[in-house]
C-alpha cells in the first residue's frame, strides 16, 4: 500500500490517542481566514494603542496611584475570565461566529466608553467589558481576551493538526506587528483621542466578521473523554500558574520604567513597539522549535531564559540593560505559544475545543488578578523588586509540572492507539 493511501492511524507513527487530525470541509477558506486575519489586524492595532496609553491615563492624567491601575486590570482581568467562559460554551453548542462577533465588539464598545468620559468610575466599567488585563503581549491585541478561545477555536476548523502551529504563528505574527504600530501611533494623538481612534479602528475590524464562513470540525481519530477531560485538568493548572506569572509582572512592566526611570509616553511608546515586533518574530520560529525541542521543551525553555533575564532586570537598575531585557523578554516568553495552543487542540474532543481553551483562559486570569493585587500593593509600598522574585518562584515550579504532566517530549498518556473513525486519506492544507 502507498504511504498516501495508508489509514492516517498507520501513516503518521507518532499518531496516538490525543493526535486527532482535523479535516476542515473541502472548499476555498482563502477569503474567510484574510477576513479573520483583518480583524485580527485592527484589534492589535486598538490594543496596541490602549496599553500604552492606559497607564499614563492613570498615573499622569487622573494622579492615581499604581494600586488603581492594578485594580483596573484586576476587573478587567475577572470580567474576561467571566465572559471567556461563556464564549466557549457559545462557541461549542451555539455559533462559533457569533460568539466572535459578540467578544468582538467587547473593544471599540470601551474604548468608546473611556473617549467619553475619563474617570476612574468610568475605567472600571469600561475595563469590565474590554478586559483591559494587559496580561499578555501585543500579539494577542493585549485586551479583550474573552474573544481568544473563539479565534483559536476558528482556526483549527480552518487547519489541520499538522500546520496548526504554523497558522497560530503567522496569525499572532501578523497581530503582534499590529499592535507594534498601534503602540507608534499613540506618538499622533492625545490620550483622550487614543481611545477614540482605538474604538474607530477595532469597529471597523469587527464589521468584517460578518462575512466569515467558520466550516464545521471534523476528526478523523476519537480522543476518549477521559483522555479529553485529563487534558483539560492539566492544561488548567499550568495555565492558573502561567496567569499568576504574569499578572505578577506583565502589567506593570511600563510602570516599572514610568516609576524607576521616569520615561516619558514618546519613549515607551516606541520601547513598547519594539518589543512587540521582536515576539512577533520569535512567534516564527515556533513550528521549528515544536520539530526540535517538541511544545514541553519549547516552553520551558524560552521562558526559564526569560525569568533569569527579569531577575538580573529587577536586581540591577541600569536603563539601558532595563530596556534591552524589556525588548527581549516577551519574545522568549511568547516563542512557544503557538505549540501550547495546538497541543490543548490536538488532545481534547472536537466538541470541547471551546471549552478547553476557555478553561486555559479562565484559570490564567484568574490566577492573574490575584497576583496583580500583589504587585499593585507591592508598587505602592516601592517594593518594586519583590514581584520579580515571586515571579521566578512560580514559574519554577510551572516548569517542573510541564515535565511531569506530559514529560520531556510532550507525549505523557499518550501511548494507547487512536479509535480511527475509518481509513482515511491525507487532507491537503486549506490555502491561505
């Protein structure tokens, strides 16, 4: 028997119980993913804008303290953990595209709501229904992530397990420039008409969801429940840690240089564009790091580096090695992302995917507004160094329990054969 006509159990040796190979309906998605692509485009722009111009919003115009911007983030943080878990139940047993639409006008709503009226009472109403968390990089549009289960979860239905990786990576490449040149255009406007142009931009990227065509997902091998359900529990954990992890710095990572150095917007701006164009890069490389290292190794790699780099960054405060670690470290932190997306995909049930990556989301953000408190009152009691400590403490033992949930080269629990639905020959790759 040819190689192509073999049962895709049988084809591929590294198939196993949690490989299940999606085949998309035949037909063009060519102008489904440019559309997905677009908003994907003008929400990292938004986001790119409000991020940097939250914080001066905060500090400098209202002269709150960094307390309040942490409970900022602590709202938007819990609102999206809220609401990511209604989208995935959406997503799942409704209409994966009206679940996007709906999360996707979460953004240029709340922009719109603090143009209007720039006060604190108005923040935190807005950040309930944007999510302004900034508990991720530029790349993912850094607010509004209740509507990150539902695009990943519209990707697999336009991909197949074996280039997943290489369309989350060029999506969140694609974003992340985005976002870059939003964070350049904060330099054009006042802080009060960046949120207007944000609410403009982001809108115009959700109309474009209405012509999307989101096909149905198909599996041509059966993870069990149970496999399905351990999954999940694991990826949970990991994900709460890697939410505490970050909440911990992330947010407060342009507070640290606005508080330490006393930078002005300008410069951020341009620091904080920078950055995001290198992790959108590093996002490349991760398909080849999934070939070479596999998604466990890929992870704790890049950011075991990164950890050691925030350390020397928080012990040592020379601006210009401040400002080198600030550029690299989200990229070593996100490289991997990619790989950690398909491997949820690939080990849970088609109709769970939703749910899987809205558990991700959920325990990630919930366990980030909890450490954004921390540092918050850290900050404002100039224990600024404290949190990177925290930091490396918790993602130390995020690292070992990567190791031993699914072992060095990914494939812990994965050594029982796939319940193959019938034979079933390769599928091409959608075209893109």
């Amino acid at each position: 028997m040819k190689e192509e006509e073999r049962p895709e159990s049988t084809a591929n040796p590294k198939n196993t119980a949690f490989s299940a190979i999606s085949r998309p309906h035949r037909g063009n998605h060519r102008g489904s993913v440019a559309l997905l692509i677009l908003f994907r485009i003008a929400r990292s722009i938004a986001g790119g804008m409000m991020i940097v111009a939250l914080p001066y919003l905060v500090l400098n115009t209202l002269h709150e303290s960094s307390l309040a911007l942490g409970a900022i983030y602590v709202v938007g943080v819990m609102s999206t953990a809220i609401l990511a878990v209604g989208a995935g139940h959406i997503s799942d047993r409704w209409n994966h595209k009206g679940a996007l639409l709906v999360t996707g006008a979460m953004v240029p709503v709340s922009a719109l709501m603090v143009y209007v009226n720039q006060s604190f009472p108005m923040l935190m109403a807005a950040s309930v229904i944007g999510g302004f968390a900034a508990t991720g990089s530029l790349v993912g549009g850094g607010v509004g992530g209740a509507a990150q289960p539902v695009q990943s979860s519209v990707i697999a239905r336009l991909s197949t397990s074996e280039n997943r990786t290489t369309y989350y990576s060029v999506l969140a490449f694609l974003s992340g420039i985005a976002g870059a040149g939003g964070a350049m255009l904060v330099h054009y406007f006042s802080t009060r008409h960046t949120f207007l142009a944000a609410a403009i931009i982001s809108a115009a990227g959700t109309v474009l969801l209405f012509f999307i065509t989101v096909p149905e997902y198909v599996t041509s091998a059966r993870v069990q429940r149970k496999q399905s359900n351990r999954a999940i529990r694991h990826f949970s954990i990991t994900g709460a840690l890697n939410g505490l992890s970050q909440g911990l710095i992330t947010p407060f990572l342009i507070p640290f240089f606005v508080l330490v150095y006393h930078l002005s917007k300008s410069r951020m701006a341009v620091y904080t564009a920078i950055g995001s164009i290198l992790a959108s890069v590093a996002l490349l490389t991760a398909p080849a790091l999934e070939r070479r290292l596999g998604f466990v190794r890929s992870i704790t790699f890049t950011r075991a580096l990164g950890t050691a780099m925030l350390l020397v960054m928080a012990m040592w405060h020379n601006l210009w090695l401040g400002v080198a670690i600030y550029l690299i470290t989200p990229a070593l932190r996100i490289a991997a992302l990619p790989a950690q997306q398909s491997a949820i995909i690939n080990r849970v049930e088609g109709q769970s995917m939703g749910r899987a990556l809205a558990m991700n989301q959920v325990t990630r953000l919930s366990a980030s507004s909890a450490a954004m408190i921390c540092t918050g009152v850290l900050f404002d009691v100039s224990e600024i160094e404290m949190p990177f400590f925290l930091y490396a403490g918790v993602m130390a033992v995020n690292i070992y329990l990567y190791y031993r949930f699914f072992g060095h080269d990914g494939q812990n629990g994965a050594s029982e054969p796939a319940v193959a639905s019938g034979p079933t020959a390769r599928e091409p790759s959608p075209p893109i």
